[in-house]
C-alpha cells in the first residue's frame, strides 16, 4: 500500500463528495422534471397516468446506464487518470443536462 498523505486523501475525499453531490442534483432535477413536466410535454396525446410511467421510463433509463457508464468510467480513470475522468464526466452530465432543456416537445 502507498504511504498516502493527508493532504492527498483529504482532496481525494473533496473530489469524491463534490462528484457525488453534483450527480445527485443532476438525477434529483432530472427525476423532478419526469414527474411534473415531461408527462405533459412530451406525451400530451395519451392517458395521463400512461403518460407518467413513461416519463419515469425514461427516467429508469439512467438507472440502467449508470452502472455500466462506472465500470466504463472506472476503466477509463485506471488509463488515463481520475481526475481527467472526473472532470470528463462532469462536463458531459453539463452538457446532457443542458441538450435535455432544449429537447422540443411534442407538437400536432
């Protein structure tokens, strides 16, 4: 094992919680916006209760991804470094966050 300093694991341990806090409001405003907007904007058409579990569909979606996007992600990270990786996954949820707000809806 390698002799780790403080200062090394304390910005480990910063990096971690600062990754894992913007995921979590990324999935926290995307989950929010399943439940009260995309139902609406993007499947008018149909009953709105069908409309609702397809919204979250979506939504499960992520939950599928997630797993493999960390073993992909953690592999990545062993090749070219974690903090590469970090910044990596962080301006690509910024930007997929971004492209979701501008998704049209579902016009006639």
């Amino acid at each position: 094992m390698q002799n780790v300093s403080k200062k090394e694991m304390r910005l480990a341990v910063i990096s971690s919680l600062v990754g894992s806090i913007l995921e979590f409001y990324d999935f926290q405003i995307y989950g929010m916006a399943a439940a009260l907007v995309f139902n609406i904007l993007f499947f008018p058409d149909i009953d709105p209760t069908t409309a609702l579990l397809a919204s979250f569909a979506t939504f499960g979606v992520r939950f599928i991804a997630r797993p493999l996007g960390g073993m992909f992600f953690g592999y990545l990270g062993d090749i070219i470094g974690r903090k590469k990786t970090l910044v990596i996954t962080l301006i690509g949820m910024g930007i997929v966050s971004c492209l979701t707000g501008l998704l049209p809806g579902y016009s006639k």
